[in-house]
C-alpha cells in the first residue's frame, strides 16, 4: 500500500513538471512572438530652402549669449582705481636746447631762407627786399623787421667780405637785440617772507592756458618750490578736472569750486589753502571767455580785488598761441589793457613757422616773453631766452649757396 503511495506522488510529480515545462515553452514562445519587428527607418523629408530671414535668428543666438559673458567678469576686472604717480619734472635749465629741433618749421624761414638770401654774391636793392619779406611772413612785424634790416645792411657794407659765418653772427646778432636780452624775464614764484607768492594765468579759450598751468606747476616744482593750483575757470568743468590731474602728477593740491560757482571765491580760497599749507606758490587758472571787453574786465578785475585781500598778485601771465599770428596779438592787448600782464607765455611755437611771432608780441605788447611752449608733452615749456632761442631759429644748417 505505501509503495502504492509513493509510486502515486512521484507520478504526479512527474506529472506536474511536464505540464510545467510545457506551458514555460508556450509563454515563452508567445513572448517572442508579441515583439513587433522593428519598423524600417523612414527616408527623411526633403528640407524646404530656408528662407534668407530665417538665418537671423540663428546668427542672434549667440549675440544673446554674449552679454552673459562680462555679466560674469564683471567684478574680477573691477580693480581699486591707482593711486596717481608722482614723476619728477624735468629740470628747467636746458629745455630750450632739448626742445630746439621743435622749432624746425621756423628754421626753415630763418636758418635756410635768409641764411641762403644773405649769402648771395651781389646783395642788391631786390634781395634786400626778399630778405624784408621773410621776415614779415614770419610774422616778425613791420617796425622789427625794417629795424632789423636797416642794421644788418650797415654792418653787412661796413665789414664788405662775408663769410658764412660772420653772416650767421651778424644776423642772430640783430634778433637778440630786438628781442632785447635785458630783460627781467624771471617768473616772480616765490617772496622773500615766505608767504605764497600768487600767479594768475589769464588768455582766451583754446590758447593752452589749462595746460600751462599745470606745465608751470612742473617747471617751479623742478626748481624745488612747493605749488597749488586754484582752478577758477569754473565755466568749464573739464579745466579742474584737467588741472587735478596735472596737480596729481607733481603731488600737488588744487582747490575747486562748483561748476559755475563764482571764479573769484575759488581764487580766494585757493590763496588761503595757500597760506594754511606754506605752500611757495599758489597758481590760479582763470577762465578765458572773451564776450566784451566789459565782462572781462569785471571778471579778471574781480579775481584780482578778492584775491589782493590776502596780499599783491606777484605775476600775471598772458597766455598766447603763437600760430594766431597778428589776430592774437589784437586779443591780447585787451587782456594787457584789463590786467596788469607781467609775463607772457607764447604756446604752440611747435607748431607755426612764424617764430618771428615771439619778437612781435614783446614790442607790440611791452612785455616780456618769460615761456615758451614747444610741444604737448608735460616738460615741453621752456624759460625763454633770446639767445638759445635765436640759435636755435638759425639752426645748425650750413649757410645755402646761390640757388
Ligand atoms: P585753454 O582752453 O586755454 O585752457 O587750453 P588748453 O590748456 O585746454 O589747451 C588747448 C590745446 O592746446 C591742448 O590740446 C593742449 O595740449 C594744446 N597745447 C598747449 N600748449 C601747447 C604747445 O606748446 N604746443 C602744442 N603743440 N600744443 C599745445
């Protein structure tokens, strides 16, 4: 009877697994079956030309990328501004032989043109005349030039044989005269009691005024004095901004006031921050609006009362371009007649041949030229005088030859 059992229980084990397996194989096959085959990749659709706007957006994409760039950058590159540098000035003495070759346009006039004139064989009546009129075109002057002629032809008769050299002497001889080298033509900077000596710097607009200014704050800091700049040409807000940053380069304090605050009230404070720090010399940018003769009368006049009340004005310097010729000459009586001018700055003699322009303006105006501007650099003004600068309007070309 067991076996009987046992023989029933593996039969129907044995049962089991065969149904088993075979439903296993069924499902499996079945499972098989349900995939799908793959359907076949369809051939792409023609793409339609696109049209020529269609490119635009395309060519903006990366545009509107673009500003993420330095939104991001942004702040790594914001560094604290530099503290200006202060540079040491070049020292006065020898700018006007390092400057010399500035002069080139006009020794084209002196050095060659009347060199070769004078140096002809026969120095008749019509070469004299030729000599007059290079000398007028140099905007020498009428009364100068006939003066400086009269002489030249004296002298020239009376030594009868000419080298070149003598000839080259004889002519610088006679413009060191007309330029008259006894002249006191030293910047009053400083005073003997050692309060601030005040130098207002007056002239139109455009003249080189600022620049001088700040190229005088140069040449007293290289002859050791200590120097602050009022900026009281309140009318234009670019001449403080201007005059901080040349003062910024010497180390030198500027005071200023509002745009359009009154120029007087600045030049006053200017002189008192003057006195308050010991400083050898206050330097005073003026603003040069030449309206009528009336305006700036009341404005330079002004200036002048209200800074007298802390003591004098020690110098007052003219401010002329040199390439206005005749026309600057006619600006700048009105100033002379408006202020006491003390000294004039002749700018921009880089940039005219008419170098005759510096003997004009001392005998048309009285004064002496105490500066020259050569140049746009922070060093290219030079004291002024007559003999370098006849030496170097000859140049050191070789006396020409009959052409
Ligand atoms: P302001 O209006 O009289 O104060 O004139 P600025 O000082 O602003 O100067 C006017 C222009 O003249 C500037 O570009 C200066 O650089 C230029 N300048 C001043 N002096 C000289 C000079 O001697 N030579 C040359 N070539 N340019 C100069």
């Amino acid at each position: 009877m067991d076996n009987l059992v046992v023989m029933s229980v593996v039969i129907a084990v044995l049962v089991l697994l065969a149904v088993g397996l075979t439903v296993g194989a069924v499902v499996t096959r079945r499972g098989r079956r349900a995939a799908p085959p793959l359907p076949p990749i369809p051939p792409a659709p023609p793409v339609p030309p696109a049209p020529p706007e269609a490119e635009a957006p395309a060519a903006e994409a990366p545009a509107a990328e673009a500003p993420a760039a330095p939104a991001v950058e942004a702040p790594a590159v914001e560094a604290p501004p530099a503290p200006p540098v202060r540079e040491r000035p070049e020292p006065t003495a020898g700018r006007m032989v390092r400057l010399r070759a500035r002069l080139s346009r006009s020794q084209n006039v002196f050095g060659r043109g009347l060199l070769s004139l004078l140096s002809r064989d026969h120095l008749d009546e019509e070469v004299w005349e030729e000599i007059e009129e290079s000398l007028i075109g140099a905007d020498v002057g009428v009364e100068a030039t006939r003066e400086i002629v009269d002489r030249l032809r004296q002298r020239v008769a009376v030594l009868g044989t000419r080298t070149a050299t003598e000839l080259r002497a004889l002519l610088a001889d006679e413009l060191v005269e007309v330029l008259d080298p006894n002249l006191d033509r030293t910047l009053r900077a400083t005073r003997p009691d050692g309060t601030p000596a005040v130098l207002l710097v007056v002239g139109v607009n455009g003249a080189g005024k600022t620049t001088t200014c700040g190229k005088v704050a140069r040449v007293l800091v290289a002859d050791g004095h200590s120097v602050l700049l009022g900026a009281a040409d309140t009318f234009r807000a670019a001449a403080a901004e201007q005059l901080t940053t040349w003062a910024g380069r010497v180390g030198a304090e500027v005071v200023r006031g509002a745009e359009g605050a009154d120029p007087a009230s600045v030049a006053f404070d200017a002189v008192r921050r003057g006195i308050e720090t010991s400083v050898d010399t206050v330097v005073i940018d003026t603003a040069g609006r030449l309206q009528n003769k009336v305006g700036l009368m009341d404005e330079l006049g002004k200036i002048k009362r209200v800074v007298s009340r802390h003591g004098p004005v020690d110098e007052t310097l003219l401010v002329l371009d040199a390439t206005t010729g005749q026309n600057g000459l006619e600006q700048a009586r009105v100033f002379t007649e408006v202020v006491d001018v003390t000294g004039v700055v002749l700018t921009k003699l880089d940039g005219t041949a008419k170098g005759g322009i510096v003997i004009a303006v001392q005998r048309r105006l009285g004064i002496p030229v105490k500066l020259v501007g050569l140049g746009e650099g922070p060093d290219d003004l030079a004291p002024f005088n007559p003999v370098q600068f006849v030496d170097a309007l000859l140049g050191a070309e070789p006396l020409g030859v009959d052409a």
